[in-house]
C-alpha cells in the first residue's frame, strides 16, 4: 500500500543504474501494467497490505481516482468513530461516578494472598486502576497483557476495593467456560472474606438463575461473574460499583451498546490478551487510558519448541512424559473432517490416555461439558480445533502438539502455544510439518519466527505484525472490516490517528519525505547481506530513521553481524544521515552536481523560515536564493569526503537558523 499510489503488487528488489550511478528499488507493479520503482531509501512510504481475512484486494490504477476515492471513505468512517469515542469521554467526565474510598489496610491482607511476586508493570497498572477508582469521574480502563500475565489480579484487586466501598461488582466475560474458570478464581481468592460470589450462565439451571438474579437485585451478591446473560434485561443491579469485561472484542454489537450505557456511570476496566497497536495507542491518550503489562511473571518458563515431522515415537514420548508429571496435554488438529481418525490414531500410539475431541461445529453445551471436564482434570488429552486460542487458563495442560503448523498464520501459532507454559513446569510444544520439500517458503519463515521467539512478552514483537486487525477491532470495535479491506490495516489506522487529532483541535502534522540525489552508489550489496529477507528488513528499518543517534546504532549493529561496510553501504548511511538532517531543516529535496549544492526548501516545515534570509546575507558570496525556494551553495572542495562533510556541515547550519 503506497500512500499516494495505492494498492500495488510486490515484484522484488531490482537494481538499476542511473547517469554511473546505481541503486537498489523496490518493483511494484500497478493495474495495466503501470510500474512504480520506488527507491529503499523510501520504503517507509509503503506498507505491506494487511486487510480481511478473505478479501482479496483491488490493485489500484497509478494516478487513478479510485484510491483517493476509497481513502476519503476510509477517513469519513474514522472520523465517525473518532466522534463516538470523544462523546463517550465526554458523557464520562459530566457524570458523576462513584468515588472509591482508598482500604490501604483491608487491601494489603488480601495482596499477601496474591501467591507470586509481582511484577513492575503489573503494580504500576495496579496503582493506576486504583488511583482512577478513587476519583469522582467513571474510570474506563483497557488493560493489555500476554495470556498469563496477571491481567487477573488486577481485576481481583479492583473487586476487593470496590466490594468493601459496599459496592456490586460484575465480571463480564466470553465463553462460559471462561465464567466457570473466574468464577473458581474469584471464589478461591475470596474464601476467607465474607463476600458473596455467584456465577450466571448456562451451566446454572433455569432455577438457580433466576435465584442468582434476585440475589443481584437485592444486593445480596457481591460480586457476579457471568457470559452476556448478565446484561440481559433481568439484570438489575441494587447498587453497581465495577463492571469488569474479559476480551470486549468478542461481544456482538447489542451487547456493546449496553456496555456504552455502563460506561458513562459505572467505573469500567477492560482486560485484553490482544495486542493493540502502539501508535493507535498514543494517539487515543487521553480518550481511553490503556495499559500494556508487558513483563512475564518471575517463575514462567519459556516454552521449548520443536518443529519436526509427525512421528509415532515423538508422540508417545511426549504423552508420556507429561502423564508421568500429571499434566495434560492439547492435540491441534485443525480439520473437522479428519479428527474423529487423528483421535483413533493418537488412541492406537498411546492406548491408556483419556482422550476427548473439541471443536466448533458441536453443540454448544456438549463442547462447553468436555471443556469442563478438561478443566476439572476428568480428561488427558484434547484434541482439538483452535478453538482453544482464546483466554482458557489450564495450568496443568504443558504439552502442545500443532498438526500441520505449516498451515497456520504467525499469530494463532503464537497463540496456541501460549496455552501452555503456564505454571512453573516447563513447557513443550511439538509443531508437526511434512517434509520440508512440501512446505512453502513462507510457513517455513513463520515457523523460524516462532522459534526466535521463543522468549516471553514476544507476543507483542510476533503478534504485532499479524494481530495488529484484530488488536486495533477491541479499540476500533465498529464494523470498519469493509474500509479496512479497501485501504489496508496501517493506512486505516494512519487515517484514524490524524481524525483523533483534528478531533482534539490539534494541528494536524504534515511530515517531510526528502529526496536526497548523491552522485554516488547507495545500496547493501548480495555479498554483504546474502538473504533478501534480512537485506529488505535493513532498509525497511534504515528507510525509518529520523535521529543521527539511530545511524550509529544500526551501523555497529551492521559490522557486528556482517563485518566490515562495503563503500556503497557506507554511502548509504551518509545518504540517510543527509535525511534525518534535511528533515530538521526543512529541505524537501537535495542535489549534488560537481561542487555545487541545490537545496529546495519548504517554508512551512521551518519554524523560523526568516532564519535563512539572515543566513544568506551573512555569507552572500557562497548562498544564492532563487525565486522558486531553490538554495545554492557552491562547494569548495571537489572531493567525495570533502563534498559530504561540507554538505553535512551546511544541513546543520540551516537546521540551526531555522529552528532558532
């Protein structure tokens, strides 16, 4: 996705020489066969096309109506969500909410029952939900944190404050699974205190249900952890202090507009394992406060992880391990077809396993009974579809195998394989693949992904790149899947982020793209950097750069892993530092012929652009400004290093003036 192009098709890095000078370009092939060479130097003006699953996008036309069409659609709808999310804001800060009593002394007895140690940022989200409780507006919190990172004991924190402010908390979450499992948590960490915990959902007989909702409407309930049954109409609350949700983005759009009602009186606190993009992040600063529990707890192991083919022996090894150490163990199979078969199979290689299967298309309360019962110990091994990648909490489960993890995307192995490594046990997880001349380049380059990233917290490297859709749909939550095929992922939130701002009445920034012309090769050669992967990773990141203090960085980086810089990448470094620096002197294009230098300036990126005037008659004999914004400079020396080291020299003098 090209920002003033549109949506183009990638044709690879191509080499071509200009007037004895060569370079390396990124081939993008528009509709007609029109052809974009885009310099790597630029490559920050594209990004890789991340739309809906099952959308196949349009190539746009080159200089065509179509994509400014489709992106003037785009930013109308963001707009409109930018709206609904300031008039929320706004509704939250003219109520009145409740203000919580701080209970330092009740509250430090029930951390002591907290059984790990917590980390920095788990405390600091802490003391922000806290501190935001104990104001008079309604707090609406989203707290983001890798599967297993203590998201829970927040909320478990916030109940306990809310409950002794002789208040009632709900717990809304997914999957009544899910209610089972908080519901177990919260009676667990709540036994010695008297508070009254009950658990609407379907797994309660029609009975008990409605015992449980007169309980809620007479306050003799405490705290109630349910799916959405607990915003049905029947619900009420006697006196509604903390609404806890689990995994928002899950819930359909009625029960959305009921939790907008919610908000604006009660305090709210949102957790989510999906990661949500950084820069959507800071830009929504302010309107919803989010935190990232980015840490892994102490005692978490990271996950061994072995990609090999399916053999008998591997499985039976595996399996047995595990049972020997009382644990339990998931089987991904993901197709429906085969699976009654792979359960025969898995039957046959380890015959005293209690084996069940899961997946989507049972009925719903079948699946929910062998879920609990896999919860509750009653079964050994489950196999199953992905449906396990969402929230389940099963400490005892530390053996994954993943059938054709060829098959799957970056994020969902991720995902699956953070179903386990939950308890201080290490973890396993088996990714099975056929042999290595059936599988695609590209399942191998995720697998290889996933077996760097072994490491906890990764979920947040990995996942970005893939999860972003989903991540920026908790936040975004509107039906925005049909703009986001059109414009792709990261223009869709690009667009988002400047209708937040012109929303906040901020001056929207219109950035600088210098092209920089050096009369010498700037390119990292094959011999250099042999995979193209890591050579195109190179420039995507050199193309970002916008401090001097970055350069050095990536250049020690560059000799320490590929040794000494040929020439044309040491050019190219120069090439990028002349970038950063025009930027910061509002040059929007710089030429060098000979000993002559031909800057173009743009005036509205210069915050004092009189500070070149001054700049000029100080030395009128080298400066000529001509009637079009052109700067020339004659050079004094003809030599490379003397050219550039003047050239560098006269960027940071303008820089200086024109920011003075």
């Amino acid at each position: 996705v090209h920002d003033e192009h549109g949506i183009g098709q990638y044709k690879g890095l191509t080499k071509l020489t200009v007037e004895f000078v060569t370079n390396d370009y990124l081939l993008i092939i528009y509709k007609d066969d029109d052809r974009l060479y885009l310099p790597v130097d630029r490559m920050n003006w594209i990004q890789k096309y991340m739309g809906v699953d099952g959308v196949v996008p349009v190539v746009d036309k080159m200089g065509g109506k179509s994509w400014d069409r489709m992106k003037t659609k785009a930013k109308k709808s963001t707009i409109l969500i930018a709206k609904e999310l300031l008039k929320l804001y706004a509704a939250r800060k003219v109520h009145k909410g409740f203000s919580h009593r701080s209970v330092e002394r009740e509250l430090q007895d029930f951390e002591n029952g907290f059984p790990f140690e917590e980390t920095a940022d788990q405390l600091k989200v802490i003391e922000g939900v806290l501190h935001d409780m104990g104001e008079s507006v309604p707090m609406d919190r989203l707290v983001c944190g890798d599967v297993g990172y203590g998201k829970t004991e927040v909320a478990l924190r916030a109940a306990f404050v809310s409950v002794y402010n002789g208040k009632q908390v709900a717990v809304l979450v997914p999957t009544t699974v899910l209610a089972e499992q908080h519901f177990a948590t919260f009676s667990e960490r709540f036994k010695d205190y008297p508070v009254n915990i009950a658990c609407l959902s379907r797994f309660r007989s029609r009975q008990e249900q409605r015992k449980i909702v007169n309980d809620v409407t007479d306050g003799k309930v405490d705290i109630v952890v349910g799916t959405h049954r607990i915003l049905q109409k029947d619900v009420s609350f006697k006196d509604l202090g903390l609404f806890i949700i689990d995994e928002e983005h899950r819930f359909g759009v009625r029960h959305k507009e009921v939790l907008k009602k919610i908000r604006t009186t009660v305090d709210v606190l949102a957790l989510t394992a999906t990661p949500i993009p950084r820069t959507l992040h800071m830009s929504l600063m302010g309107i919803r406060d989010i935190d990232l529990i980015e840490t892994p707890p102490e005692d978490r192991h990271a996950v061994v992880t072995y990609v090999s083919e399916f053999t008998d022996g591997i499985v039976k090894d595996a399996v047995t391990r595990e049972l020997q150490r009382g644990g339990q163990i998931f089987f991904v199979h993901n197709s429906i077809n085969s699976i009654e078969r792979m359960a025969a199979r898995l039957k046959s290689i380890v015959p005293d396993v209690r084996l069940d299967i899961a997946h989507g298309r049972m009925p719903e309360r079948e699946l929910e009974k062998i879920m609990l019962r896999f919860v509750n110990k009653e079964i050994d091994m489950l196999v199953c579809t992905t449906i396990i990648e969402s929230g389940l909490d099963i400490p005892s489960a530390n053996t994954i195998f993943i059938n054709r993890a060829d098959r799957f995307g970056l994020a969902q192995m991720y995902q699956l394989r953070g179903r386990v490594g939950r308890a201080e046990e290490r973890a396993y997880a088996y990714l099975f693949i056929p042999p290595e001349s059936y599988i695609t380049r590209d399942a191998l380059k995720r697998l290889k992904v996933l077996m760097d990233h072994s490491d906890l917290g990764s979920g947040f490297q990995i996942a970005m790149s893939d999860l972003k859709i989903r991540g920026g749909g908790t936040i975004l939550g509107a039906s925005q899947s049909g703009h986001i095929a059109a414009v792709g992922y990261d223009m869709f939130l690009k667009l988002m982020e400047e209708s937040v701002s012109e929303l906040k009445g901020e001056q929207p920034r219109d950035d600088i793209e210098p092209e920089i012309n050096l009369p010498m090769s700037t390119f990292i050669p094959e011999h250099y950097i042999a995979d193209i992967d890591q050579r195109l990773s190179a420039y995507r990141r050199l193309s970002r750069i916008s401090d001097m203090d970055e350069v050095s960085a990536i250049k020690e980086e560059l000799i320490d892993r590929y040794g000494k810089l040929p020439e044309e990448v040491s050019n190219l470094l120069v090439k990028i530092v002349f970038k950063a620096l025009a930027v910061k002197a509002g040059i929007k294009k710089l030429d060098v012929a000979g000993n002559q230098l031909v800057l173009h300036i743009s005036h509205q990126h210069q915050a004092n652009p009189h500070g070149i005037v001054d700049l000029i008659v100080s030395e009128k004999d080298r400066f000529r400004l001509t009637p079009d914004h052109k700067l020339t400079v004659a050079l004094s020396d003809r030599q490379k290093t003397g050219v550039l080291t003047q050239t560098k020299y006269i960027l940071k003098e303008i820089a200086h003036h024109v920011n003075a």
